[in-house]
C-alpha cells in the first residue's frame, strides 16, 4: 500500500521560484527587501537568457485545429523553398550579439533572444501548508513582496520594459519549496531568521512533501480569433476597406482600454484611458459645432484652451449641451440634454469618479467589474452624443454592448 505523503504544517519559510520576463540589471544575488507582512524578506535575482520562438507550420502537442486550418488554406499559399537567416545587433562596446534567427518557407518563423530574470522569493510563514491551497495564497504574498521591488528597480534605473507581474498576465510557473521552523527558532525575530539564510538551510523540494508546483492557466479567448463577422457586416467591410479613414483617437482609446481590460488586465490603465476617449470625444464634437456656428478652427481650439467657460471636463460637456441644443434647432431635431440625465449620473458615478480616484489619489485596487463597467459607459456616452448631432457622427458607431467581454486568464505573456 502507498504511504500517504506527509503534511508540513506550522510557521517556517516560503520559497517562491520564478521567472521574471525581462532583465533585471543589478548584480546576481540575494536582496534582502520589504514584507509588508512580516517586514522583511529576500529576493535572489540571476539575469538568464533564452529564447522565444514562433514556427507556422509545428502543432502544439493535443487537441488542436492545427491540421484543419492548414488544409483550409493550402490553396492560398505561396511559399519559398525556404531560406534562414542570422541578424545581429551590435552592443555600445562594439560587438555583435545574435539575437534573431528568421525562417522563410513551409515552416517559416522565428526565434528570438529573450533575456529574462530568474527569481526565487523567500518569506516567511504562519504555516508553510499555504503552498497546498490552489496556490492563491502564495501567489499573493509573492507578488505583493516582488512587486514594489521591481517598482523600486524601474524608477531608479527608468527601465521602461519592466511592468509589475501578476497571475493573470506574465506568469507561467512558479515552484515552491518550504523549509518548516525549527523548535529553538521559534522565538527569533523576523530579522534574525533571515540572517541565519547565510548559512545552508535544507528546503523540502520533492513534490507533495513540502513542496508544490503553481501551473499558469490560459483562455482560448485570447488565443484564438473571435468570431467571424456576420454577412451583413462582411459586405460592409469589403466596401470599407476600399475607402479612405481615419480611425478617430476617442476610438483609439477605447480599443487600448479594452487591450488593458482583457489582456493586460490593467484595471486602473483600462479605466483611465476610457474617460480619456470620452472626453478627447467631447473636445472634438464640440470644436466641429463650434465650427459651424461659424467661428474658425483656430478661435475656437483657443476658445475651449483659455477660455474659463470651457475649463474642466463637466464645463465643456455643459457647452457641448448648448451647441448640441443649438444645432437641434437649426436642423429641427428633438433636444436632450446629456447634463442631467441618467447616463450623466452612471458616467460620473462609474466613470469619471474612479478615473479621478485612480490619477488624483492613486487609487489601484479596481475590479474587472468596475473597469467593465466604466468602458460600457464611456461607450454608450460616445454613440449617445453622436446620436445628438449626425452630420458629425463618426461612420462607424461603437457597439454600446459589452456582453461579449468577460474575465478569463488570458494568454500566457512571457
């Protein structure tokens, strides 16, 4: 009969092992940092490199459409005999380093020099059973003692490439081993047992006996292609890609919050830019009314820039209203105004609020729901005052709905 495997319980050190995806350039080494939990930790950081790598023509292994998408577009290819090649990047000291490796042909692709950090994480523990709870409870302290660490790195050396890391965005694996308190430990001082780590310290390693793998999970959501367009919308399509557009920046906008709400699951970035399109869309409807009652481009940019009646967004959405109402009169159109009414209150309550909590006060903590919500109703505030003024609406309308978007793990981003 099996023996079952034995359960480490009580107080003792977590150990966290992790691949951090992209450089971190201090010294390789161990750091001892801030715990908010127990005030100190340690971090050992070892700059690695690898690679990643992309080949259009090698399945991955299981399930997979592989086959019946590459059959559905045999007729379509045109394909070389297949050549690769090296390129080179060359460093300030003058030397070359290899850093892409390109592939035409049937198995065309690339791989590509990826530097990344190779971390491990070590706190300590009430009880080191956490690593066996579905791994939430580990990846909590993880992040919340890495994180402000690699905020610390990226401001002082400005490393644009480093972004904070989480379950939900650039996270594959982690490995957990624990190293339980011995008896006479018990009474030392958080300090003092970290201290005691430069000296060799067992952790239990083998699976199941102290120590425990946390796998990344990841959506075909963002994986696969959305559906494909209706025929109504295909033939659309085919005509307007035959014709001359600008895609609006309002519309830019939004696209990136929703790029924040769903892949990179930045809910503070997803709110943010969201009120940004709204308002950018305020700006730019009323420059054009303002326009047509006659006033040039330049007085009136310099009206809405100087202007004290136009300073704040609520002030130039109140002489939005006005112009709108104007311009309903000169083409005998019904006038609603947008001050006042209920999606003035839901923009100002889901929208406007939390954009100025997130810049104003540096508020972080934003659910999925709230970033949700706050793209919706800049959506639907967007195509409602288009609605108002339809000489001026956009040709293509955003879709108000936001049924087709849901939290899901996403890809995994290393």
């Amino acid at each position: 009969m099996a023996t079952a495997a034995p359960q480490y319980i009580g107080p003792g050190f977590v150990s966290v092992l992790i691949d951090v995806p992209f450089p971190i350039s201090i010294p390789n080494g161990a750091y001892f940092v801030y715990d908010p939990q127990k005030g100190i930790a340690a971090i050992e950081v070892s700059l690695r490199e690898g690679s990643r790598a992309f080949f259009r023509n090698r399945p991955i292994q299981g399930p997979t459409s592989f086959t019946d998408l590459r059959d559905a577009s045999t007729n379509l290819q045109r394909l070389d005999d297949g050549r690769s090649y090296l390129l080179a990047s060359r460093l300030p000291d003058g030397s070359q380093k290899a850093t892409l490796n390109l592939h035409t042909g049937q198995d065309g692709g690339f791989s590509e020099c990826k530097y990344f950090s190779h971390t491990s994480v070590t706190f300590l523990a009430d009880d080191i059973a956490i690593i066996s709870a579905a791994g939430e409870a580990v990846q909590k302290r993880t992040f919340e003692i890495l994180n402000p660490f690699l905020d610390k790195y990226r401001l002082v050396n400005e490393d644009y490439r480093i972004s904070p890391l989480s379950i939900a965005r650039n996270f594959y694996l982690a490995v957990c081993h624990t190293s339980p308190l011995t008896p006479e430990e018990s009474g030392l001082t958080p300090t003092e047992l970290f201290n005691r780590l430069s000296n060799p310290r067992t952790f239990f390693r083998e699976l199941g006996y102290g120590a425990a793998n946390i796998l990344r999970m990841n959506s075909y959501e963002l994986l696969g292609p959305r559906s494909q367009l209706s025929p109504g919308v295909q033939t659309f399509f085919d005509a307007f890609i035959r014709e001359k557009y600008e895609m609006p920046l309002s519309y830019a906008l939004i696209l990136e919050s929703l790029a924040n709400l769903q892949r990179t699951n930045d809910y503070r970035l997803a709110i943010i830019h969201a009120e940004t399109a709204f308002e950018v869309h305020v700006v730019d409807r009323l420059l054009k009314l303002m326009i047509d009652e006659g006033m040039s481009r330049s007085d009136a940019s310099a009206a809405i820039d100087s202007d004290r009646s136009f300073w704040g967004v609520k002030s130039k959405i109140r002489q939005l209203d006005s112009r709108i109402r104007s311009y309903s009169s000169r083409n005998s159109l019904a006038y609603g105004a947008f001050v006042g009414s209920t999606l003035y209150a839901r923009w100002e309550a889901d929208l406007y609020r939390h954009r100025n909590a997130a810049v104003h006060a540096g508020a972080n903590a934003f659910t999925y729901s709230e970033a949700h919500t706050a793209i919706g109703t800049a959506k639907e505030c967007i195509a409602t005052i288009d609605s108002r003024i339809p000489t001026f609406a956009d040709r293509i309308q955003l879709n108000m709905s936001m049924t087709g978007f849901r939290q899901n793990p996403g890809e995994v981003m290393f």
